[in-house]
C-alpha cells in the first residue's frame, strides 16, 4: 500500500499487530501445494534482486521499510512475527534473521514477542537451529506431515521420518521457547493404523503445539490430476471424519487441548499467537510476494511472482497488486466465520436475527453448545463446522 486510508491509520495495532514473511521458496514442489512457491528451476537465473534465495532478504526488508513509512510514526509494537512458505529454512539464517531485526529496527518488538519459522525436517541442522535462535527465532514448527514413510511418497514430501525426533531435540537443545509439529490425515492409501503411527511418532517428541490438517486436493495440483486420473483415490469424508475424532482423543489425552479446529496446544502459552491474530480480526502486514495483508479493515495483496515483486521495490514501487476496503458487514461475516472455529467461541451479539433464531435448532441437533454470551461448537459440531456457519449467515 502506499497509504491507508486516515480511518485505518487511527485503529491499527488495537488487536495486535504481527509480520508475515513469505518465503516462496521450494526444493520440490509437493504434489498437494497450491501455495505461491517456486523450484529454483521454476526462477530460471534467479538474477533480479529478490527472484533468489541469495538476494531475497534484501527485498524483504525493503519492504519492512514501507510498512513503517506507510504506518507512519505511530508507536506500533510487533507482537508476532511469523516467517511461512515455501520452505523459510532454506535460506541462510543471518538472512531470515536480518529481516527480523530488521522489523525490530523500523518497529520494535513487543515484550515476549512470539517469533516462528516454518521448517521442513530436513531444511535444517542443530547449527542452523542454535542461529536461528540465537538471531531472535523462539518458535519452530516443523512440517512433519506423516511418519509413514508411503504416505509421504504420496505427498511428495522428501524427507526421512525418523530424522523428526532428531530436529525436534536439536530445537530443544538450541532453547526455542514453542516446538509444534504440522500433521497431513487422509491421504490416498493411508489406514487409520498408518494415522494412528503418526499420532503415535509425534507424541512421543512431546511436541509444545500440534496441528492436524485434513487433506484437501486443490484444483491445479499434481494430486488433483493423479485423482482425476484415477492413480489415487479421493480423499473420503468418513475416513476423515474419523481421524480428526481419533487424533482429538489422542491429542487431548497427551494434555495438548484444542483451541482451534485443527491446532492443539499443550498450554495457552503454547498456542499460536500470530494465528491468533488471523482469527481474532488482527492486523498484520505480509511481507513477500503474494503475501496478503490486513490492518483496521483494509486488506490488501502482492504481485505472486518473486521477479516482479523484487522489481518493483528496486524501482521505488509498492509490490502491492491490489486491495479492498471490508464494509462492515463483510467483516461481520469473516468473524463468524472465524471465531466460531476457536475453543473460546463465537460472541452472539455478533450475529443478525436471523442467524440468531438458527441457534436453539442447531443446540437441538448437538451441533452448538450456548454458554453464557457466546457459542462454542460441540465435537460433532467441529466436524460440521462449515454447514454451522451456512445457517448463522444465511
């Protein structure tokens, strides 16, 4: 953005404020992926400033710098910082913490500010760990995905399961504050014995935060058209089901609660605060390109490719590729949409009437538990969150 509308400017930061920084780069690319991330061979030379692992920081601070002249010199602490991808862990530490004093520098960082990159197991080393921690990094979150070693095929992932519990104690041994470990279920060919193996491998890390996401095949990815094709079978909706309520128990019993629909945390601590902000109505700047933004209503997103987005901060220009402004109603709708997916619930005052008269049928069928003046979603109501939401917005 070049600037924000006066209205925007006078709210921004009263829900926090956090930095996400798209790291858009891959080794391989991961036959489910439908993220904004490249192959160094899908960059070509990579010899624009920023099209390149050696040149991205740079471009990436640049763009911290017009953050703080957009915001201009209000007092504007960053809560979070969260570095996703791609695969962050690819570049060199110094780069990935430069941008982060870099933050520091233009901004400050909050007190216990949270600070996390993204890694997949083998993108790092206990060196790499002990500088990232050292430069300010406190929470890692490792892309373990599965430890079956034939599901990950299917996912295209390549790394070793076994070296999990060894990135997970060279995290420990560098003193990251949070370790958390990301979870694929429903995989073509996976068994609940192979998800239960999974469950069983990433408990025994004794993981700070785990999340567990259901398999979705995107339109465009190599899984959509090896499902079209008939080599892998859709995902089933039964199948799923009955893993998320497997690892719920199983999460649940290892004392990690959850507190949104697909993250489980051992202590509030623990939660993910920079998501947090995403589902509470935060703002926060995304850094990169594609990267999308959000502060006091106003959101707004970057050129997709890392050629142009480079390009256009060496010339002196925003990278931003287009914005709106939220009517009112808009983010009354994204608040339903959100918070009912979080433990502490939905506030009924932000639903109309008419949503209002859906609650007692959806008590009724056991989807909805009403406490006091909020809503919060029974298991079976996790499960069918999204028919939830089509009757409170209608």
């Amino acid at each position: 953005m070049e600037e924000l509308p006066e209205e925007a400017l006078a709210h921004a930061g009263e829900r926090g404020l956090g930095f996400y920084v798209h790291v858009p780069f891959c080794t391989v690319r991961c036959g489910y992926c439908d993220f904004n991330t490249y192959t160094a061979e899908e960059l070509g030379s990579g010899l624009v400033p920023g099209a390149s692992r050696a040149t991205y920081a740079a471009a990436a601070i640049e763009e911290v710098r017009r953050a703080r002249a957009v915001l201009g010199d209000r007092d504007l602490p960053v809560d979070t910082v969260f570095f996703g991808g791609g695969t962050p862990t690819l570049l060199d530490p110094a780069d990935l913490t430069a941008v982060v004093a870099a933050i520091d520098a233009e901004f400050g960082l909050a007190a216990g500010a949270e600070v996390t990159t993204e890694a997949n197991p083998d993108s790092v080393t206990g060196a790499t760990l002990a500088s990232l921690r050292e430069g300010g990094v406190n929470r890692v979150s490792f892309g373990m995905q599965s430890a079956v070693e034939h599901v990950l095929q299917v996912l295209d992932r390549t790394h070793d399961p076994r070296r999990v519990p060894d990135v997970v104690a060279w995290a420990r041994a560098a003193g990251f504050d949070q370790v958390s470990l990301d979870l694929i279920y429903g995989t073509p060919g996976e068994s609940v014995a192979d998800w239960e193996c999974s469950l069983d491998a990433a408990l025994a890390c004794e993981p700070d935060h785990v999340s567990a996401y259901s398999l979705i095949v995107e339109d465009g990815t190599a899984l959509a058209r090896r499902v079209r094709r008939g080599e892998v079978p859709a995902p089933d909706e039964d199948d799923l089901a009955d893993k998320y309520l497997l690892a719920d128990e199983r999460l649940e019993a290892a004392g990690l609660g959850w507190y949104e629909l697909s993250n489980w945390a051992r202590t509030d601590e623990a939660r993910c605060r920079h998501n947090l902000l995403y589902w509470t109505g935060g703002d926060w700047w995304g850094v990169g390109p594609g990267a999308h933004s959000h502060v006091a209503g106003v959101r707004w997103w970057n050129v997709k490719h890392p050629a142009a987005y480079a390009e256009r901060l060496a010339a002196g220009r925003s990278p931003v590729h287009g914005h709106e402004v939220l009517e009112a109603e808009t983010r009354r709708f994204e608040r339903v949409l959100l918070e009912l997916r979080l433990r502490s619930g939905l506030p009924t005052s932000t639903l109309d009437d008419v949503g209002l008269a859906a609650v007692p049928r959806l008590e009724a069928d056991g989807l909805l538990v009403p406490s006091e003046d909020r809503l919060r979603l029974t298991p079976r109501g996790r499960l069918l969150a999204d028919a939830v939401v089509r009757d409170l917005l209608p």
